[in-house]
C-alpha cells in the first residue's frame, strides 16, 4: 500500500511540476505567476480540488510520443471565492507554450458541462500559444468543442476570461464569447492575425502591445473591460468582481450584509447640478452616493466613457448601473456607448439582476461619422436591450432627457417600473433654443428669446411629463437611495414574461 501511495504523490509532484524549473523561471522573469499560482491568489485558501491532474495528449506525431507532461497544458477544476462554488482553468504557459490540443480542450469542456449542470460561474485563466500544431485539425476541433459551450453557457452561468499571457488566431473566440474579460497591461495580448501577417499583408508596420494589448482592448475596440497592472491586481479583481454575480440565471443575485443604512440621506446630491444647464457635473459622484458603500464595479471605463455602467449592491442586493456621463461628449449617447450599455444590459436581464438607471442625455450625438457608421442600428441595440429587459428597472432622469434619447434610456414607455425625475429634470423633444428656432422660423432675434424663455418655464422642468404619468414622482435628490431601495424592494417578486420566441433578432 504505502508503494502505491508512493507513487500517486510522485505523479502528483510531477503534474505540479508543469514544464519544470526552467520554464516557470522564465515565467517569473516576465513578470507573470504561473498557472497553479494564479488559482492560489484566485481562489479561497484550501479549496481548490483539482480534475484531471494526469491527463495526457494522444498525438504521436512528429515525435510528440516522447514529450508528454501530466495536466497537458492546463490545470482545471473547482473552488470558491468568498465561500462561493466556481469552476476554473488555468492555462500552463511552461507546457508547450499552453497550446490547446484535443486532451487540453477535453479538460476545459469538462468542468464547463459540469458548471453548466450544477449552476455555477465559470472562471478561465487564458495563457496559451494557440493551437497545437502537431496535431493539426484536432486541436482545431478541440477549440471548436470550447466554443459551442461557451454558447450553451452563455446566459445560463456567468463567464469570466482573464487573458494573461498570449491569445491569438482562433483562441480569441471562446474569451470573446465570455460576459467579461480582464487583462494584464504589458503581459496579455489578443488578436486574430499578429504584428508579422499584418505587415506581410497590408505593410502596416504594429507592435503586440499596440495591436492588440491590454490599454488598446479596454480603450478603443472594447473587447476587453478591464486592464490592470499586473497579474495578481487581475486576480484579486476577479475575486472582488465574481462576489457580485449571482451562481446562474436561475439562482438570484447574491445577498450579502451591508450596515449602510437603506434610507440613507445625501444632501449633497441636492446642489449636484450646476446652475448652467451647459456645465458638466461627474455622475460617478451619484452612483458612490446610492450604492452600499460607495462601493462600484465600472465595467469599461475608459471605453466610450460617455456613459457610465457597472455592478453595485444595495441592501446588501446585486444592482447593475447605467448612467450618461455630462463630463464626457455632454452625456450624448453615440455608438460606442450605445453598444456598451446594450451589451451590460442584456447582461444584468440574462440573470436577473435589476436595472437602475440614471438619466442626464442630451440627444443622440450629430455628425456624418456617426449616421455612416450606423448609429440608427448601433442605438436600437440600446433601446431594444431596454425593452426586451423584463427584470426590475428604476429610472431616475437628473436633468436633461431629450428627444429620442429620452425614449431609449428605459423610459416608462420600455415597460419601466419605477421612473423618477429630479426637479432639475428638463424633459423635452429637444433643448428650447433648438425648439423654438423650428417653431418660429424668420422670427426677429427678441422674439426669439422670449420664446425660449417661454418654452424652458414650459418644458424644462420634469411636471409636464408627472402629468401625463410617465414619470411616477418627483423626488428630492437628498433621498434617491431611499426611494431606489424601497422600489427594488417592492420589485422582487416581480414577473413578467415576453411572448414565446425561439429568440429574438436584435439589431446586430
């Protein structure tokens, strides 16, 4: 008996061992953990239980009968975060460079249909060269196999890709296909053709970092939505990130105990808008002063910075937030912020974590660039976001709501359950210098500004729209987390069921 046991703890070391000491200290020289220590700073201390430890690739060509390494590339399986179920992988970098073959792939299958079957978030540490060569189309095949799960889970159990090393060619689809993804600045990079087939290609001459690296991901493309500085900030973000996403769609938001009182007071918040209705003012400072804590996780804040979305608790309670930005591009939603805040949207709808959000839009934004590049597509993916979204919806519109842009930002017509206005709220199909220009055309520059003085005592003010029933209350700002939380309270046993679809077509 003690042989045997002898042995397993020899294979054991020897699976830990990955790609040996010469590997994991070129690891290190890069500035990067490697693939086991990651799931150290991951997960909970202890709880890791690992699945097939010995795994082994099958190909035996050119020579690869003779290099085999137990894990083969990727260390997978569960543990918790904050006491919370997760299934992981971790790809090896010290093991053939992480390159995905059919064994490999099996892994990662393997603990995603389990993940998928028991409800629970899935968690994948990417670190890989791509395919593995050597076995040709079956590692093609192997990443095709992650890929269909990657679609199978998408909306049943979160998914969270942090690429922290290389991820090239196909292996970009199955992150792309995740809710989220984190990078590492100066370590991890994505893209479909590298810095050599571009050159070779088009004669653009690009670096890694430039093409496709960690600050060019969350900055313009928005493939990713967060960078950080190093692999242990990821990590430990990741920890902190997970904590607000409920196990699967059918589990709830988690609850955790919060000693911020719900009917908390900002006075604050009642001298937040300036005087001008032209000055700016930062919505960050509304969404710290409602959430539990101050505590806000901003998804993509450095890409299309126009609006503001991200995960905050009240009550304790999984809250996702949208909010137009003033400091940036005047709050106006354009193309990259309606593609961001849909996306977050039907996010938050898919696993049934409310929606609260915060209105100040002045209009969707002017220019040939925007109308040729599809802004009429590009917002009604917002607008169809909102009102397919049948979770809780709370609106409140802190000044400027104007035309079309008033509609899309889960108004009361998109089937919103609580909309309130602050009474700074200007509620119009357009400001009233623009409106009374339309209206009394030719008119002498005095009449004109009577007009508009006139149209603003009219319209600019939240009571016409109180009129008509589309905003619920005017409230006090002092007291916008009370009455957010109270309405999100009233909400939860909310039901509300869009006709039979096999699915709908969203404006792609």
């Amino acid at each position: 008996m003690s042989s045997t046991i002898q042995e397993l703890e020899r294979r054991r070391a020897a699976a830990r061992q990955g790609g040996g000491e010469r590997r994991v200290a070129a690891q290190h020289a890069k500035g990067k953990l490697t693939a086991r220590e990651r799931l150290e700073v991951l997960l909970d201390e202890g709880s890791f239980e690992e699945l097939d430890m010995f795994v082994e690739h099958n190909c035996t060509d050119f020579g690869m009968a003779d290099e085999t390494v137990p894990g083969d590339g990727v260390v997978t399986g569960s543990g918790t975060i904050n006491g919370r179920l997760v299934f992981v992988f971790s790809q090896d970098f010290t093991v053939f460079g992480g390159s995905l073959s059919e064994r490999h792939a099996a892994k990662i299958c393997k603990i995603m249909d389990m993940a998928l079957k028991v409800g629970a978030p899935v968690v994948g540490l990417n670190d890989s060269g791509g395919a593995r060569i050597q076995e040709g189309v079956a590692s093609l095949g192997g990443y095709a196999e992650v890929f269909q799960r990657n679609v199978l889970a998408s909306g049943v159990v979160p998914q969270l890709s942090l690429v922290m090393g290389p991820c090239a060619g196909g292996a970009v689809y199955s992150p792309a296909m995740t809710d989220f993804i984190f990078m590492v600045k100066d370590s991890s990079y994505m893209f479909v053709t590298g810095p050599d087939v571009v050159r070779t290609v088009t004669n653009e001459v690009v670096t890694q970092e430039e093409l496709g690296g960690a600050v060019t991901h969350t900055t313009r493309s928005a493939v990713a939505d967060r960078a950080f500085e190093n692999d242990i900030e990821a990590l430990l973000a990741a920890r902190d990130f997970v904590g607000f996403l409920p196990a699967s769609n059918r589990a709830g938001v988690p609850v955790r105990p919060s000693p911020d009182p719900f009917d908390r007071l900002e006075p604050g918040l009642d001298t937040l808008i300036p005087p001008s209705a032209n000055q700016p003012y930062d919505m960050h400072e509304l969404v710290a002063k409602v959430v539990d804590e101050g505590e806000f996780f901003e998804i993509q804040p450095t890409h299309a910075a126009n609006i503001i979305v991200g995960l905050g608790r009240i009550e304790g309670r999984t809250v996702g937030l949208v909010a137009n930005q003033p400091t940036v591009l005047a709050g106006c939603l354009d193309i990259n912020a309606s593609k961001k805040a849909a996306r977050f949207v039907r996010f938050c709808d898919a696993f049934e974590i409310p929606i609260v959000t915060f209105v100040d839009v002045p209009g969707f934004l002017p220019g040939v660039g925007q109308e040729h590049n599809g802004i009429i597509k590009h917002g009604a993916k917002l607008l169809f976001a909102y009102a397919e979204a049948t979770v809780p919806k709370i609106t409140v519109i802190t000044r400027k709501a104007y035309g079309g842009a008033y509609d899309v930002m889960a108004s009361k017509h998109l089937r919103g359950d609580l909309n309130y206005a602050w009474p700074t709220a200007e509620i119009a199909v357009m400001g009233a210098k623009g409106a009374v220009e339309i209206i009394f055309r030719g008119r002498s520059a005095e009449e004109i500004a009577e007009r508009t003085a006139e149209y603003e005592r009219r319209f600019a003010n939240p009571f016409v729209a109180a009129s008509k029933g589309f905003v619920d209350e005017v409230i006090m700002p002092h007291s916008t987390r009370r009455r957010v939380a109270l309405g999100l309270r009233k909400l939860r046993g909310k039901q509300l069921q869009n006709p039979w679809k096999k699915h709908d077509n969203i404006p792609l």
